[in-house]
C-alpha cells in the first residue's frame, strides 16, 4: 500500500446520477482516492464518476453486496477505507481534523452516525462501522444489510486488542432514501430466505431476517425462522459471534413473552453458556436470561448476572446503546436490589455506586435523574435509604471523584504493591491495575484496595498494557506507578489542589531512584512526566522502557513541573534480574527503530546492570550521537554521568573527569556529578582541587545522600602526608 495515501473511498453503485456528485464532494478534501465499483449503469454516474477523478470498476452484479463491497476495497491503496452508499453526504464538524484523527489512531475501525431520511419523511437513525483500517482480513458480510464489523472483531480478538472500534462523534452522514424503508423490507426478507438456502449455517442472514420479520410483525414466519437458527446454532456448535449472540437474545425474548416453559431451560442453560464465552458484557443476550432467573425467583443469580454485566461496561464499545438504554440495567439493578435485599445491602450499594459504574460512562447523578422521571416511588425509596444530597452538591461530588485515576500494570509484585497502593489511598479516584499474569497474591492485594483488575496477555510490550490501563480509566488525570513505587509522604498533601489549578496537559514530577547498595549515591533524582491529562490521544510508545511524552508533545500538550517525589526502590534489589528481563524486548525494539536514542539510552543502561561496561558504554555513547528527537538535556546529563561512573571503573580518570565536566555543563548543582569529577581528579594527582570540591559536597550535607568513604580516605592520606593547612 502506498505511504501517501491515507484514505480510500469506495462505493458501490448503480444509476447513481441524482446523488453522486453531492456525495462526492463531501469527501473530497478529506480522502486521497475513489474507488466506484458500478454494477450496471445506465444514466450519468459513470461520466460524473469521472468528472470527481474516480476509478471505476465495472462489476457483474450477482445479487450480494458484501461481494461488490470486497471487491471494491481490494481495489484501495491507502491505509483506511471509507465505505459510503451514493445517497451519502459527509458533514464533518468546524474544527475537527478526520485524517490527523486517522494518524493518531490505534482503533481498527469507527462507527459515524447516519441520519437516514426516507420519503415519507420518516426519520432514523444507523450507527455502522464504515471506517476501517485497510487490512486484507477484514471482510464484509451479507448479501444485504452487509457488515464488516465481526471480521474485524475475530481479528482483534485474536490480537488482544482493548478497544477495537470507537464513533467518531465529530461527523454524521445524512443519507436520503428514495422510498420508505417498509416499502423494500418485503423484497429483501426475499433475498435474505434465499441466502439463508443457499447458505444455512450464515447466522447473520438469519439474524438480519429476524430483525425484519420482527419489524414487518410477520410472528408465525419469525417464530418458524427463530427456531430453525437456534435448531442448527445447537446442533453445529459454531464459534460465537454477534449474530449468534443477537439471536439468543432474540429467542430468549420470545420464550418470555410466548410463555414456552417447555423452552425456557433450553434458551437459559446456553445464555449461561454464551455470556461466560462474551464475558457476561452483553446486554442484549444478558437480560432476557436475567428476565428467566427473575421469572424462576433466582433472585440473587439475576442480581449477579446485572452486576457483573454492568461492570464489564453494558455492552461491547462498537455496540451503540443510548444513555436510557445502558441506565436501564442499573435501574432494574436497583428495582432488585430494593425489593429483594436488606437496607443495609442498598444503602452500602448506593455508597459505592461511582465507582461500580466506572466502566460504564454513566454516573450516579445522571442514573439517579432517569429513576426519578421514570420511576418516582423507585427514586423517593433510595433518597430515603440514602438522604442524598441536592443536584448541585451531587455533581460537585462527582466531579471530585473524577479527577484522578491510578493506572499500573503488574506480575507477581505481591512483595511491594501494599506499600505502593497504600501512598496513594488518599489522593487517587480509582485504581486500574493491568494484570500480565500473576500467580502470587497481588490480586488479592489489588482487590483489598478496590482496584478494578484487567487481565492482559503479556506480549513483550509495556506500551500496550500501560495503553490498556488508560482506555478504562475514568479521571480527569492519570498518576502513573511502578508496584516498587510510593507517592512520597510530602506529596500527598498537596497533588490534587495542585491537578485541579493546573493549566498544563502534563507534569514532569521527580523520580528518586534509590540506588544499589554499593552504588555512590542512596538515590538519585530523575524528572519524568508521571502526571498527565487523560485523553485519548496521549498513550505510551516503546515496548520497554515506555514514555508518554512523545504523544503528549506530538498533539501539542503543555508541561510543567510540579514539587512531587516518587520513590523507586527497584534498583535496590533485583537490578539484574530485571535488567536480563528487559535486554531481549530493548534488542527488537532498536532492531525495528535503529537510531532511538532513547532505547539506545535505555540499553546502555541495561548493560550497566549486567556490569557489561564496553557494551554499555557503546550503546550510551550511540544515544548521544542519536540523531532522534527523544533526548532531551535531562537524559544527556544521565548519560554523561553513567559514562563517568563507567570510566572510574576502569580506572579512566581523565575520561571520567572529562564526562563529569560534561553533565556539570548541563546540570552545575549535581551532586553526583561533582563527586565523580572530585575523584578522578583525586586519582589524577590534583588534590587540591579534589579536596575543595569533597569538602563543598560534605559542607552542604549533599541532597543525595552520597558515600563519602573516599573523603574520608582522602582525608586520613591529607592528615598523614600533606600540609593540614590545605584543609582551611
């Protein structure tokens, strides 16, 4: 695929004069290619295709678009497809950049919201993926009413991918039908019964003629269709999708409403089945079968089902539900847990509502309104239960509660992640712990403390779990540990009145590092961007070793800094383990990005721990040289000291004496800096200008805490061989 192009359009077309040109030039500035596959025209659309400077297929139509739409997409170059009808115009908001939105993305594909305006002036709304990455695997479905969605689901499924779709609320397509939809329904649930003779084990033609024969009122063909999908769903086993899913919230659906009591353990028993394999996050197929167990007084399987159901966010994120219909389930939560339960259950289930529906994009205030307007007896119950505060107060409340999220990823950190989550109990919102596989008790821990765990597959890349943590949270901020991290004692006091007058989109804080024993200093200070604001565009870069920065500077963020301290105490144990765990994933990283000075950096580093000092100092050497954009005069000034620290090892003094100049050039008040230069001008012969430098250092009682052993040895040669005088 070409570089250059970014977005293709394809369209499938016939006898298309009336709206082609309207629909073209709406997309014009924003995609580099059109695609027309014309399936037999007899007007005007091939000449004005041309006048727009498509290329045009010509294509034997045989009665499927989801072949016409393959075929056209295999004809696009660019990177993202456009998948517009002819009747479509584009609108895009004032403002709203859709190729830099493209750029930047990490979706797979998007959802734009369609206004759809028949002839009778019937209007409706669609929200379909028809923006998506150009990937040869991602196919439609469909002989009519095709969709693309599912193939692109099955891929990023087996990719691990958090958050495969998203909507794109800055546009909208305005489509007008020629004729009322009702008009055509008859003649496409034709051509769906054909598919499905055709083609009997395709669920989504039967779920696509379920939707219709529902919609028609057609009850006899729909309850004749309904189980013959379900018969063949029972009898094949086949892998579950949406449209299996869709259909067993269909026939679950019917075995209420129709009473079958005959049916009713057949449909319950799958459900169980199929909402274990979706993890219990759709609501189309966990009501009906939340409706059976509250049918059979299996009251407390019903409130269990809803809640973790509600938990795992309603729905799937391409799965468009409105506000009233993702409040409705925890309305009905509420109606259970009410008649159901004790007091006491209600009133501890209402105190912890926020964060129960962290997963959600609902709140409590907004869930709390809907009751009220629907159901006043519900509401005057839980106000009662609760003596809620007024409007006002509520949406104080929660924006408070909004304001900072916690998001870490651990494995077997069981040893440190009490002290971690405990720093920061009182000042974190909520906590999103990525999980990559632990088998000791961090869960246990993380659960003690409320965190809300995600289970990622570790795949070598810190990037993307940390990226998963942030796609959950909630918070207006995101504060960013290490499980060996605390938030310092002294910090706590002051970051969040210091978050909520910040004007910056992110804050570089201080990282106090506490060093190896037998290192020269107890820590040492290192600026790093742990603070910063959650939008969806900041996510982190480098499989190891992962910075934020990059993204924040690249969508033109604001820094500052704030008097914050993190304290690090990975490198006081362990440093060699760790450091063999990250050198295999930092070697991919600079094969695929050779001139990263950052991972070049980072590899130095690496080496430095595995005391490999030529390898170390060759890869810190090449960061300097870097001709990147990642190093910035904080990691230089590392550089040079880890290289000084490097040549007193190898009893290079003039070297070591030359990088400690180098870092002093950068940073003139570093402690470590001018301790390295005092010694090698000590081991130089040049005591003079040793001693004034150890002496300033011990006089200031030094920040870093530094091993003084050599000035005392020093000292003890000074007292026993030169002039005292020198000391004054």
């Amino acid at each position: 695929m070409s570089e250059k192009k970014l977005i293709s359009l394809c369209l499938v077309v016939k006898n298309a004069q009336d709206c082609l040109s309207a629909c073209l030039s709406s997309v014009k500035k924003h995609v580099d290619e059109i695609i027309i596959v014309d399936i037999g025209s007899t007007d005007d659309t091939l000449k004005i295709a041309a006048e727009h400077g498509a290329q045009v297929f010509n294509y034997h139509w045989n009665n499927d678009f989801s072949r016409a739409r393959n075929f056209a997409a295999q004809q696009a170059s660019a990177k993202w497809i456009l998948n517009l009808d002819a009747q479509h115009v584009l609108v895009v908001d004032n403002g709203f950049d859709l190729r830099r939105t493209l750029i930047n993305s990490e979706n797979y594909g998007y959802i734009i919201p369609e206004e759809i305006t028949t002839g009778n002036k019937n209007n409706s709304r669609l929200e379909r993926v028809l923006l998506f990455r150009n990937y040869a695997e991602f196919k439609f479905n469909g002989v009519i009413y095709e969709q693309v969605d599912e193939s692109i689901l099955s891929y990023t499924d087996k990719n691990w991918v958090v958050e495969p779709i998203a909507v794109l609320h800055d546009c909208a397509l305005i489509k007008t039908a020629i004729d009322d939809f009702s008009e055509s329904e008859q003649v496409n649930a034709e051509i769906l019964e054909k598919a499905i003779t055709n083609d009997p084990d395709n669920y989504y033609h039967y779920f696509m003629l379920l939707l219709l024969l529902q919609n028609l009122k057609k009850t006899e063909e729909f309850k004749d269709i309904l189980l013959r999908a379900v018969y063949r769903i029972e009898q094949n086993q086949p892998a579950l999708n949406e449209s299996i899913v869709g259909i067993w919230g269909l026939f679950g659906d019917w075995v209420i409403e129709d009473n079958n009591s005959d049916k009713l353990e057949q449909f319950y028993t799958n459900a169980r089945l199929f909402s274990k394999q979706i993890r219990c996050n759709d609501i189309r197929l966990v009501w009906p079968y939340v409706k059976v167990s509250i049918i059979q007084k299996r009251y407390d399987d019903a409130i269990s089902d809803l809640k973790r159901c509600i938990q795992n966010g309603i729905a799937p994120k391409h799965v468009t539900l409105s506000d009233n219909e993702r409040i409705a389930p925890v309305y009905q939560l509420l109606k259970l847990i009410n008649s159901t339960q004790s007091a006491e259950d209600l009133i501890n289930f209402l105190s912890g509502m926020d964060h129960f529906l962290s997963g959600t994009g609902l709140s409590k205030n907004e869930v709390l309104k809907y009751i009220r307007s629907n159901d006043p007896v519900l509401y005057n119950d839980l106000i009662l239960e609760e003596s809620a505060p007024d409007e006002s107060e509520r949406h104080s409340a929660q924006n408070e509660k909004q304001l900072l999220s916690l998001c870490m990823i651990v494995k077997n950190e069981a040893a440190n992640l009490e002290r971690c989550l405990k720093s920061v109990k009182s000042v974190v919102d909520e906590i999103i712990l990525v999980d990559t596989g632990s088998t000791d008790s961090s869960l246990e821990i993380a659960e003690k403390h409320g965190a809300k765990i995600l289970h990622v597959e570790w795949k070598d890349d810190f990037s993307e779990a940390r990226n998963a943590a942030l796609q959950q949270a909630k918070g207006d901020w995101i504060l960013h540990l290490d499980a060996d991290e605390e938030l310092a004692n002294s910090s706590t006091n002051i970051l969040r009145d210091s978050l909520k007058k910040s004007k910056a989109d992110a804050l570089n804080i201080v990282l106090r590092n506490y060093q190896p024993e037998n290192d020269m200093v107890e820590y040492m200070d290192e600026p790093q961007i742990r603070l910063f604001r959650n939008k969806p565009e900041y996510r982190y870069v480098n499989r190891v070793h992962e910075q934020i920065v990059n993204s924040i500077a690249g969508n033109g963020g604001a820094f500052s800094e704030l008097d914050i301290v993190i304290n690090h105490y990975g490198y006081r144990s362990n440093n060699q383990k760790r450091a063999e765990r990250n050198l295999p994933i930092l070697n991919k990283e600079i094969k695929e990005n050779p001139d990263n000075g950052y991972i070049l950096f980072k590899l130095g580093e690496t080496y430095k721990a595995l005391k490999q000092w030529d390898k170390a100092a060759d890869y810190l050497l090449q960061a300097l040289k870097s001709t990147s954009k990642n190093i910035n005069n904080e990691i230089k000034e590392l550089i040079y000291l880890r290289l000084g620290q490097i040549e007193l090892g190898r009893n290079n003094f003039n070297a070591a004496r030359d990088y400690a100049r180098a870092s002093l050039r950068i940073n003139s008040k570093s402690a470590l800096a001018k301790y390295i230069l005092a010694i090698s001008l000590m081991y130089s012969g040049k005591m003079e200008d040793a001693i004034r430098i150890f002496l300033e250092l011990k006089a200031t009682q030094n920040i870093h805490k530094l091993d003084l052993s050599e000035l005392d040895k020093l000292l003890s040669v000074i007292e026993e061989n030169i002039n005292p005088e020198i000391l004054n």
